[in-house]
C-alpha cells in the first residue's frame, strides 16, 4: 500500500475537556471513513496505529484517544462512576460530529474497542456503514497478548502509559453486556487471532477473518495480511458517497 502524507490531528471539545484525535487520508475521498477505537480500557491509540495503512486504499482512518487517556484529558481525581460506557459512546458521537462524518463513516474496535463498537452498532445509528470488531473476546488467561518479541514500539507505548495512569483501566476493567450483539443490522467483520488468549464471541451474520500466526493483535503479528482483509471487507460493504 502506498504511503499516505495527508494527515492532520487536533481536539473535540466535549463537556469541558478534549478528545485528541488524528486522521490519516482524506475525509473528502468519497469512500467511507475508518474509526479506531482502542481497547483497555484506558488504552491509547499507539498500539493500533498499524490501521493507518487502510488510508492509502482511498478510506481516511481516524484514530482517537478516549477520554482519560493518552493525548486527551487526563482526569485522575474523578470517581468511578464517572467512567462509563455511555460516557464514552457519547463522545464518540460527539467525535463523528466534529469531524463532519456522523452521516457515513464505519468502525474497527479492538478488544474492549469492539465491545464499545458493539455497543454503538446496536443503537443503529443512520450513518454507521459497517462495523469491525477485532479481538472481540468474552475472557482472558495468562498467555501474551503478541506472538512478536519484544513487542512493537507502538505497542510497549500504550501499556507505558497505561501504567502510568490506570485510572479508566481500573474504574472499568470486567465485562459490559453483550446481549444485544443481535441487534446489528450494518455489514459486520469479526478479526481473530488463532493463538489469541481470549474466548472469542460472535456475532451472528458476521464475516469472519481468522489469522493462524497472530494471538491478540493480528494487525501488528499479520499486518499486510490483517489490512488486506480489512480494506477488501470495506470496499464490498460501503458504497461511496458520490
């Protein structure tokens, strides 16, 4: 894939802090723009930034800090219950309005991402072209979460900073629902990893892109394989604007 120079990043103001965010590619393209959204929780962008690559197929990627963690505001002091998952769905909807793109544009959660993800595609939102739940898992044992050693640089970057602020992680770290993953009604790809360490779940109707060398995070272990199959699945699903 070629090498995209057209980037930009900045902040969406949203109930008094900022959500940093950066895009890859062109949201004029005509072809439907790529939300990340990292796991954890309390994650950060770094570890996913692999997904840049899809932009060079013609479909702007948007990576995003959520709020609590890497470039967005830090809010160490806040309690518990302040972090939530409508928390953070809303800020996701107040991301795609900032950037113009709440009337076409498609997911890609990883782990806790697709969870959040999951959550967003069962409200049925208009825009909402096609969903990507990578790593979508049910529960964890002991093994590593990446085949690759030492880990990325990307990678050893998130979890740097998310020990050194665990606040999102250790306010929401356990199981959301999952129940209404039968409600999602747009086109839907479900990436797993062979050796991944987590129980997979599924959702029913969904493609699904099994990656045999790669635990947990297919799109560091496969990369060029783990983009192919992710810009092919959009092309098919999301039909340009003009």
């Amino acid at each position: 894939m070629e090498f995209i120079e057209q980037t930009r990043q900045g902040y969406a103001a949203f109930r008094g802090y900022q959500t940093w965010y950066h895009v890859t590619g062109n949201l004029d393209s005509g072809k439907t723009p790529l939300v990340i959204l990292h796991g954890g929780p309390g994650g950060t962008h770094d570890y996913l930034d692999a997904f840049k690559d899809v932009a060079a197929s013609g479909h702007a990627v948007i990576h995003y800090d959520q709020l609590g963690n890497g470039h967005s505001t830090h809010l160490p002091h806040q309690p518990d219950d302040f972090w939530t998952v409508e928390l953070f769905l809303d800020e996701l909807d107040n991301l795609l309005d900032h950037l113009h793109i709440s009337g076409h544009y498609a997911i890609l959660g990883h782990a806790w991402g697709a969870r959040l993800g999951s959550e967003h595609a069962t409200r049925q939102p208009e825009g909402l072209r096609a969903f990507i739940a990578a790593n979508l898992a049910a529960g964890f044992d002991d093994q590593p979460l990446c085949r690759i050693n030492p880990w990325p640089a990307e990678v050893a970057r998130t979890f740097a900073q998310m020990a050194a602020d665990p606040t999102v992680y250790n306010a929401l770290h356990g199981p959301i629902s999952n129940g209404r993953l039968t409600q999602i009604q747009v086109p839907t790809l479900m990436i797993c990893g062979r050796h991944d360490q987590a129980t997979p779940l599924e959702i029913k109707g969904a493609r699904r892109a099994l990656f045999e060398d790669s635990n947990h995070m297919p799109h560091v272990e496969e990369r060029q394989a783990c983009m192919g199959t992710v810009v092919k699945f959009l092309d098919e699903a999301c039909r340009p604007r003009f």
